[in-house]
C-alpha cells in the first residue's frame, strides 16, 4: 500500500529518471482502471514530463499541458523498466518514454543524484503501473477538461503531513477543529494528507498514545508530541526507504514497522505484547503497556 513515505521515494526517483523525456507511447492494458478516454490517453504521445510529485496519497505528474494523477489505493504498485521487458501480470498502464539530454533536472532530489538505478539518459524508459485489483485509479486530466478526483476535491485534503508549512502551531489550530479517535484523526486527510493506516500505528506508538484515545482527551503536550511523533517518524521512514526500495520501486518495506500487523510479538519499547485488532474493518496494532 504506498502511502506518504513510499510515495514519497517515488515521486523523488521518477522525476530524477523521467523529467525531460517524451511520451512516445501509452497503453492502457486494464482499461478500468483509467479515468479518461482513450482520445485522452492518446493525447499524451509527444508530450514532455516536466515534473513528477505526490500530493498527500496521489502521485502528480505535470506534462507539458496535461496532467496525470494516480491513486494507488491498497494494491497499486509502480514500476521503472527497460524497454523491451515483458509487463508482468497486473499491469494496468503502460507509458515508454524516450532519451533525454542534459541529465536529471536541476531540482532533482540531492539523495538521487549518480544513483545506479537511473536510466540510461539516451535509452527508452517503460514506467508501469500494475494494480491486479484495480483498486487505485489513473486520472487524465487533459488541460481544460473539469475531472474530479475523489480525495482531492475542496476540502477533502489538508496540509501535507510531511509540508514545513504545517508548524506546531498550525498543528495545534488544525487539530481542535477535528474530534474523533486519534487513530481516525491521523487517517483523516483532511486534518492531513498522506499518513495511512500502518503509519498512524507507528505515529501513536512513537507518541506513546493510544489509538482509541479521544482527541478532546489529550493535554497541550500530548498533542505537540503527536506533531512530533509525525514529522520524526515519517521522516525516518523516508530516509530508510530510500535506501531500501530502488530500483524495485514496487516493493513495499514493512519490517521497520514497530507496531502495525505484529500483533503478540514484543513491543520494542516496553517488551508487552502488542494487541492487534480490526478497528472499523482495518488492522490496529498498539501497545497496552506503554501507550496511553
């Protein structure tokens, strides 16, 4: 499931490898899960990726006059290939792109700079995106067409967990406006975006709250050292996947994870046993010892 950390990493690494590069084909191999017309999908052909970045869950990538917005949901994955390897099973969308000049763009991201895994700068490139559930969805958004996303409209998305904007003491307004579960609170993107289930596990047990805890329920200090938790442990997990996920961009590195899906195991803080449980249909790991 990419969330903010992964997507993170991938957003950084495809604009290292795809910015000033030309779309030369594109082939919607499950057509449902493509939001557009296939007049659409064809209208990309010539086109030149100027910027690939997330928003919160979604994936943004600015062409020269389109753009392409791809929710991945629970099951979509993505993938950066040579041309001429064969797409695996589950490949909803297929994108080559051709040689560029000049490298990286100068806004690459510092961590991938010389990287190996870069393509060749004068080689075609195929970028995949391989969902065997459709779940996630491709957006087109041809310049000029009115196409909601769902996630993105008004409201719908709040700061970027991950945004300097968001200081503490945007943090403290943004959070008296919201009530609820402080496990819901934290997958509420619109009190902010990107943070899924299992990091709202690995946020509430570096806070040392518990998931079920109400917000209205937490002192000045729990609720700076939620902020804290947030930025602290998104951070880290972004510095280690970039070490750990390229060049197989669709792997999804969970064993860092202290609490989420290690239910009876040890708590690595404490040594209880984490709880595991299925709160509103999604698993739940905490630990009864050492969060409160």
């Amino acid at each position: 499931m990419p969330k903010l950390p992964n997507l993170d990493v991938i957003a950084d690494a495809f604009h290292a490898a795809l910015a000033g590069r030309s779309i030369q084909a594109a082939a919607a191999l499950m057509p449902l899960t493509i939001r557009g017309t296939p007049a659409e999908l064809e209208g990309l052909i010539g086109q030149r990726v100027l910027q690939v970045g997330r928003a919160g869950k979604f994936l943004v990538v600015r062409l020269d006059r389109d753009r392409v917005v791809v929710n991945p949901m629970l099951t979509g994955r993505f993938q950066l290939a040579g041309h001429g390897e064969k797409a695996p099973s589950g490949t909803a969308l297929e994108v080559a792109l051709g040689g560029r000049s000049g490298g990286s763009p100068a806004d690459a991201a510092p961590w991938t700079h010389g990287a190996a895994w870069l393509p060749p700068e004068g080689g075609r490139v195929m970028v995949r995106y391989r969902d065997p559930t459709q779940m996630g969805k491709v957006y087109l958004l041809p310049a000029g067409v009115d196409r909601a996303v769902p996630g993105m409209g008004p409201g719908e998305m709040g700061p970027d967990a991950l945004d300097p904007a968001l200081t503490l003491e945007a943090w403290r307004i943004r959070i008296r406006r919201h009530p609820g579960e402080l496990k819901n609170l934290l997958r509420n993107q619109a009190f902010v975006a990107g943070i899924g289930n299992a990091y709202s596990d690995e946020i509430l047990h570096a806070a040392r709250l518990g998931p079920f805890r109400k917000r209205s329920s937490l002192a000045p200090e729990e609720v700076d050292e939620l902020y804290a938790a947030t930025r602290a442990t998104l951070e880290a997990s972004v510095r280690l996947l970039r070490e750990r996920v390229p060049p197989t961009f669709e792997k999804q590195v969970r064993d860092h994870l202290a609490v989420h899906n290690r239910g009876g195991e040890p708590c690595p803080r404490c040594g209880a046993r984490i709880t595991q449980v299925a709160a509103g249909g999604y698993p739940t790991g905490y630990c009864r010892g050492c969060q409160r």
